[in-house]
C-alpha cells in the first residue's frame, strides 16, 4: 500500500457549495435569515484555514555534512485555541523557512513550529504577530468521532489554483492501525477529492471539523485519511508542557485465536474469546505477560478472537485503542487466562519502545569525518536507502539486513556505518569503497556507537589506526593516525566541509587531550 502525503507546492480553486437548511428549535428560521446565519458560519469557517508556505531543508543522508538544496513547499492549517494553528507534521518538518497566509489575503506572516508529533503527523505553529487571530476565531471541533456515510467537506489549498478549494465525500471507514514511527490511532477514510497541498486542512461535517487531513491513497481512487479529532485532542494535551511524549501503547507480539487446534491445545472452551500473547515484550524483562496468555479483556471491555473490540452497534476497532484511554501511570488493565485460570493484570505501556536502528523525528543526522571517511549511526531514513541493496548486504551478513528490526543488546547501542563514498586522497589508495559497511571496531576494540568511535579515534595512542567492518566481505582499513588526521583537514578544505563533526560529536572530538 502506497500512502502518500499530500504536501504541494500548488493549490486547486474547486469550490463545492452544499445547501444547509437551518432549524432553531421546532421553528423554521425565514429563508433569508437561515442564508445570512450560513454566510456567517461559512465565513468564520473559511477564514480559520490558512495556506502554510514552507522553504523545506531536508537531510542529504549520503552527505550528512550539508543538508538537501531549498525546497518550496505548501500545505494547509486550521486556526484552533490558544492563538495557534494545527497543521501535519510533514508539512512543517525541516523547515528552514515558515509562513501563514489567510484566505482572501496576499500577506505572508512570520511563523514557528511550536511542538511537533512526528509519528502521529501532528504540528502546532505560532505567529509572530498574533493580532492576526483578533478577527479569526478556532474552528469548532467535536470530539465525537464520525459516522461511517457521513457526509463530509474538506477545506484546504491543493495543488490546481491559488485560492481555498472545499471538496466534498463522505465517511467510508474508520479504523485503528498504524500512522508511522511504531505509533498506532485512529484514522478516517474519506472519498472527498485531495491532493497535494490539502495536507493540515480541516474536515468537516455538519459545520464542525471531525479531524485533519494528512495523506491520500496512491493508485486509487480519491482515498484520503484523516487524523480524527480525538487523536488531535491526545496530541494537543500531550505538548500543552511544551514537549511531545508521544502515545503509550503495547508492543507484545500476539496471535488470533480462530484455529480449532490452538484453542484445544490452550484447553479453552467454545465461549472464551480473546488474543494469544506470542511472546512478551522483549525490550521488557518485566514484562508480566507469558507466551501463551490469553488476554480476553481490556478495562471491562472484552475481545473477539481477532482482537476487536465493540465501540458502537456500528463500529469495531482493535482493542490497542483503548489503551489510549485507559492507561494511567503508565499502566493498562488487562484480563487474561493463564493455564486456563483468569487473572488480572496491570500491564505497562510506554510510547517509545527501543529499537536498534530509529528515526530521526525531525533532526539532522549525526557524522564524523577522519581522513577520507565519513561516519554516521544508522537511522531509519538511512536503513531505507540501503532497499536495493538488501540482496547483496544479506549475502554478506550485513548486520543492516540480519539486525533490521532488533533491539538493543546494551543501553546507547547503534549500528555506525561509512555513510559516503570514500574522499579522494592518497592514504586511501588501494582500498575498496566501504560506503554502507558497518564498523564493528576500531583498534580491536568493539564499537557501542557513533559517540564511542569518535572517543577511540580522540585518544588513540596508536601509530596506525585499525577499522574492521562487521561482515564476511569487507577488507580491514588501516590508516597512519597522524597521517588521518592531516588528511582529514586537507578533506574539509578541498570539499568546503565546515567541520569534522556534527556540532553533537563535534564538542566529544574537541575535548582530545
């Protein structure tokens, strides 16, 4: 499945006008006074959806020194409480540059990020000047969800024209799965008309925004999600002490418990329903669930075989969603059968679950440049550069193949690899390029991370300087040390490099004895 963000650099001017007949109480409002009272509505309406303009300085992952050339970009924001705008998270993240225009207006005001979600695709910006929102009020919100048909309209800038479209679909589908980062919420499907540009704009049904437009089915026909307006409620909660937490959430992997053999080798009968705990959170050595726990409830909720749970006579969602409701102190309620006896738990949920290689969430990557190499700690981004060369790396027993998706063996561990081609320069002759070996160590010693290399290179006392790579194909690198570091000035000056290091290693390589 394609899922494609729904960023642009341009916008659309289609405009859909749907009539809305107005009723206070039991008595009917004149026609002209309902069309005046619309006219308001709709007024306030397009004026709390801004165009965001932003000037987008992405990181450039095989040259982690600089950044990507400038990129203009466009989406769409909703004024909301507190003399702040929401808008996607993708639409504000690298943004070396940041501004709000309004409708109806040419003027480009000055804007901030305020707090991001990277993996819930959530963004609150502030003005410079906040007299802008003097004459602008927060679109009103529900916090109910949905209803599946619906109807709803989507304001917002996509690409097409320069003025705000609104488009209209219905509500086709709302379920609970996977946004991005390890992080899980509900999301709505709509088959209102977006594109590219649409992405932060609000939709809406019956004069109240139901959640935020953010990405859009590639290869078909006008499927378009939302991030529903509980999920923004969670979101702007969670950064109201100015720093986001992210969503607790359960990371055992678990089974169904639709086939006859599993239930009769767990000795269940016919009515106990519920999931199969695969094995418990490995990241967790306290985890107090058991390979083989059957978890029938969540709270008082119970759960079917295939882990739903019943919200509504029409809706069904997986049971990790209430999770987001009812953990407190870290903690969520939990029933299961353990050897065919109930039991009842309190299992902990954190939001960030520790793996070996992770995300950037908006930051710029780590390096370190000695003599003609450039080092970097593998990321997520990074990782998925690698994609087609999957086949050769497993051949060799690249640990960025055989560690894709582990944990941690120790607190601070990552994977550090040559993140370029390897310099020009004379020490260097001979050697194949290691762009994309992973360093296993340095003077015989084991690398930890990227901050441990650059601490062995710093007060190494060797004459020559080992580095061995982590696979069965890679040739030992053995460089003079003095020589390096000679040849690492003479790097920077011939490639206009301002630094050795990021400004994070950078302050570890300058404190060398």
């Amino acid at each position: 499945m394609n899922i494609r963000r729904s960023t642009s650099v341009g916008l659309i001017a289609a405009a859909v006008m749907v009539p809305v007949l107005v009723l206070v109480g039991s008595v009917p409002v004149p026609a002209r006074a309902a069309a005046v009272q619309d006219s308001d509505a709709e007024g306030k309406i397009r004026d709390s959806v801004v165009k965001v303009f932003a000037t987008m300085r992405r990181p450039d992952l095989s040259h982690p020194w600089t950044k990507e050339s400038p990129r203009e970009a466009s989406g769409t924001g909703v004024v909301i409480d507190g003399k702040r705008i929401l808008t996607n998270a993708h639409v504000v993240t690298y943004a070396s540059q940041l501004f709000v225009e309004s409708n109806q207006s040419s003027e480009k005001l000055p804007a901030r990020v305020e707090a991001v979600g990277p993996g819930i695709d959530l963004a609150v910006i502030r003005l410079e000047d906040e007299s802008f929102f003097e004459k602008r009020t927060p679109m009103a919100r529900t916090t109910a969800l949905p209803e599946v048909k619906d109807t709803v309209l989507v304001y917002g800038f996509p690409q097409g024209g320069s003025t705000l479209s609104i488009t209209k679909g219905i509500v086709s589908r709302i379920e609970f799965t996977g946004y991005g980062d390890g992080v899980s919420g509900v999301r709505v499907q709509i088959d209102a008309a977006i594109n590219p540009g649409n992405s932060g704009g609000p939709a809406l049904v019956d004069g109240k925004m139901i959640g935020l437009i953010f990405s859009k089915l590639t290869q078909s026909d006008n499927i378009g999600y939302i991030i529903p307006s509980e999920e923004i409620d969670l979101f702007l909660a969670d950064v109201a002490d100015g720093k986001y937490d992210g969503k607790p959430a359960m990371h055992e992997p678990l089974q169904t418990l639709e086939n006859d053999a599993l239930r009769a080798f767990l000795r269940l009968d016919r009515k106990t329903q519920g999931m199969v705990v695969h094995a418990p959170n490995p990241a967790d050595p306290k985890d107090p669930l058991r390979p083989f726990d059957l978890i029938t409830k969540i709270g008082d909720q119970e759960i079917d075989n295939t882990g739903m749970i019943k919200i509504n006579d029409r809706l069904r969602l997986r049971f990790q969603y209430l999770i987001q409701k009812l953990a407190k102190d870290g903690k969520v309620p939990l029933t299961v059968v353990r050897q065919g006896k109930p039991m009842t738990i309190d299992l902990p949920v954190k939001a960030e679950y520790p793996m070996l290689i992770r995300p950037l969430k908006g930051k710029y990557p780590s390096y370190f440049i000695y003599g003609p190499l450039v080092f970097s700690p593998v990321t997520t981004e990074l990782a998925s550069a690698f994609g087609r060369f999957t086949g050769a790396l497993a051949i060799i027993g690249s640990p960025l193949v055989t560690r894709r998706a582990d944990y941690p063996r120790f607190e601070g561990e990552e994977l550090v690899v040559v993140a370029s081609p390897i310099f020009p320069h004379k020490i260097g002759k001979g050697y194949d390029n290691p762009i994309y070996k992973v360093v296993k160590e340095i003077n015989g010693v084991p690398v930890k991370n990227i901050r441990h290399l650059v601490e062995l290179l710093r007060d190494s006392k060797e004459k020559y300087t080992t580095i061995v790579f982590d696979d069965r194909a890679s040739e030992t690198i053995v460089f003079n040390h003095q020589e390096a570091l000679k040849a690492t000035d003479e790097v920077l000056s011939d490639n206009g490099i301002r630094q050795p290091a990021s400004d994070d290693l950078d302050s570890i390589w300058s404190k060398k004895k």
